[in-house]
C-alpha cells in the first residue's frame, strides 16, 4: 500500500486523488505533517522529511523537490 502511494505520487499524482482511490489510509501520510509541524515548533532541519511534505501536502514536483535536496550544500551534521 505504501509504495502505491509512492508510485503514483512518483507519476505528479496529487495525494488527494491517491488517497480517494485507495480503500485504506496511506500509512506515514500523516507522520509527515506530524514531522513537519515538529520540526518547525522545535526549530530542527528535517530535509528528506520536509521534502516528502512538500510532495505530499504542497503539491510540489516530485522531481524538483528531489533536485533541490539532492544537490543542496553539505554540512556537518550532530
């Protein structure tokens, strides 16, 4: 069920359209704005998981949310 929503969101679907199609709830849909709103109230860079929110809630290219994270400036992590 989780990678039919990966696929379809892969193919510029928007979540609302999967998940109307789908007979149960997408799993980790909701754990992404849960991620995102967390991230924010306690000020902690989360990229791979703002870039799914960005997908999934904004609507955004899959493609170009891929690029930008993927070539984005490297720095130390702790």
């Amino acid at each position: 069920r989780n990678r039919y929503v990966g696929e379809q969101i892969g193919k510029c679907k928007k979540l609302k359209d999967v998940i109307k199609s789908m007979e149960m709830v997408a799993e980790g849909v909701e754990t992404s704005r849960s991620v995102h709103e967390l991230s924010a109230k306690y000020h902690v860079e989360t990229p791979i998981a703002e870039a799914v929110y960005k997908v999934l809630f904004l609507e955004a290219d899959p493609m170009k949310v891929t690029y930008e994270l993927m070539t984005r400036e490297m720095k130390a992590e702790h």
